[in-house]
C-alpha cells in the first residue's frame, strides 16, 4: 500500500537561512576562511577602492591640498539560481525503511524524509559552488563568473610567465616565481594566501617527503599530512574549487564571495504533490542569488595553466 505520510514543508527569506547556509557557505573555501563572505546584497555591493599618493609633504604654516585620491570600484551582484526536482516518493520509501536505522551506531539519517531530502541537496549544491566560483564561467547554465574567468580579463591582475603542469621535481621553483611577484605593500599580511590547486598541494606534499627523513615540514620525512603548511613565508591553502596546476596569492580580505543570504527572495520548499494531483511525487524547490569579485585585481597573482 502506498504511504499515506503527506510532507509540505516550506521556507523563504530568513526562514531559508539554515539550508541555504548549508548549500552556500559549505565549500572548502569559503568554509575554511579562504575568502570574505558579503550577506543580504538584495542586488548589488561596490567594492570600493582607495588609492592614495603623495600624502606626505614638508610643514607649513598653510593648508595645502596636494594629496592624490583616486576612487575606483568592482561590483558584486550575486545572480539568481534555482534547483528543481521530482522524486517519486513510492520508490524512494524503499530505499529510505531499508537504512532508516542509519549506517553505524553513530551515523543515521534525518527523522524525516523531506530533511533528508533538504539535507542531500544543500550538500550537493555546496560541493557545485566550491568550483563553480573558482571555475565557474557565467555563460554556462547554474553558474556565475568565477574568480579564473575574472583574473583572466582583468589586465590588472599579475600573471605568471610560463606555468608548467604540477610536478614534485619542479613545483619548489614554480611557488616560488608565484611568492616572488607579490606586490611588496602586501607581502607579509596577515590575510595572505597562496591558493593551490590539490594537485599542487600533492606535489608540494610529496616534494617535502622525497627531501628524507628528518627533513620537510616538522622533520617529518615521507609523513606530511594535512597540517598548516607555508611556502617562503607565505600560508598555503588548498582549494579544492580550483583549476588542476592553478596558483593564486590573494588576501582573503580581497577576495568576496556574495549572496542574499537573509533576502526574502531566497526560498526552500519540499511539496507533497498527493494531495494537489493524487500522485506520488514529491517536488524540491530552491532559489537562492551567488557571485564572486574582488576589489583590488593589481594585488593578485595569478598562475595560470592552460
């Protein structure tokens, strides 16, 4: 017999926050504090850049304006997505009374079905945006610009010459042509990062490890593991998002991730369609806005492998 459990379970604007955290503000970067996250934009933020010159002058008994201030600024306006679906609830019950009891003592599902169903798809939709802004190209349907689409036409933005692919051999002498073009103003900043690439992080890893024993980080010999590491001064993150070979020097102050986190656009919904047209399906709903940008491009390497 078919179940007669009927779920209509609905959220939008603040309401919506704790699933759309979940799916937005999940992913390796964001999550581990690789970049800056600007909640509630209804449209659009500037990011507004200061540039100051020619602050300093000899004393005098007047007033003189001769300083430079040049205001510039990059926009961030998170684009409006959606996520639709339809499950046949009949089938998916089979599944769901087989390991409702859960996979271990300490590992089972949500009470519920349309938790789980909530749950799944806010994990899904976490594990799309941790690429999609790195690599994530606006043209493509479900994405926005990520940051390589916006390094790649900012010509402010301090390239590498000649990357190569990720090797353990080389990748010593590549991070360091990335460290050595950091502008000098922002070398030594608190917030500065080298983002890599997890084919990067590996080789890097695995360059520590050929050193021998009783060398690499920590004197660990071939046993690197996932600890804090640096490179020249300079912390390394892994992010997972980024293109394989890719490198980036950034601080996370300049690098923004946006979204209407609180808007009253933003919506999550699980409808039991039995009651509405006798069927046995069951239909997902989320809409939700994303984008990133950065303010200052000439503070930004970028290693770029095509």
């Amino acid at each position: 017999m078919a179940t007669t459990t009927n779920i209509t379970t609905t959220y939008a604007g603040e309401k919506a926050m704790p699933y759309l955290q979940a799916a937005l503000l999940a992913p390796n970067t964001i999550r581990n504090g690789g970049i800056t996250v600007k909640p509630n934009i209804k449209f659009k933020q500037v990011l507004k850049k200061v540039a100051m010159s020619d602050l300093i002058k000899d004393g005098t008994c007047d007033f003189t304006p001769t300083a430079t201030l040049t205001l510039t600024e990059n926009i961030l306006e998170p684009k409006e997505f959606q996520v639709n679906y339809t499950l046949c609830k009949q089938d998916f019950r089979s599944d769901w009374d087989a390991i409702s009891m859960g996979l271990s003592a300490n590992d089972s599902l949500p009470p519920d079905l349309a938790s789980f169903i909530i749950a799944k798809t806010a994990a899904e939709i976490a594990t799309a945006n941790e690429t999609i802004l790195w690599q994530g190209a606006d043209a493509n349907e479900g994405e926005y610009d990520g940051f390589e689409a916006l390094f790649l036409a900012d010509a402010t933005v301090i390239d590498v010459a000649t990357p190569i692919a990720a090797a353990s051999a080389t990748i010593q002498a590549e991070m360091r042509k990335v460290v050595k073009a950091i502008p000098q103003p922002i070398y030594g900043k608190e917030d500065l990062k080298l983002y890599v690439a997890s084919d990067v992080w590996r080789a890097y890893v695995s360059s520590l490890a050929l050193a021998g024993s009783g060398n690499g980080y920590n004197q660990q010999g071939s046993n690197q593991g996932f600890d804090t590491l640096q490179f020249e001064g300079v912390n390394i993150f892994m992010a997972a998002g980024l293109s394989a070979g890719k490198m980036v020097v950034a601080q996370s102050s300049n690098l923004c991730f946006g979204t209407g986190l609180l808007s009253d656009q933003n919506e999550v919904s699980v409808l039991d369609m039995a009651t509405l047209d006798g069927s046995q399906n069951v239909r997902f709903i989320m809409r939700y806005t994303a984008a990133v940008n950065y303010a200052y491009g000439a503070e930004i390497v970028y290693y770029n492998v095509v």
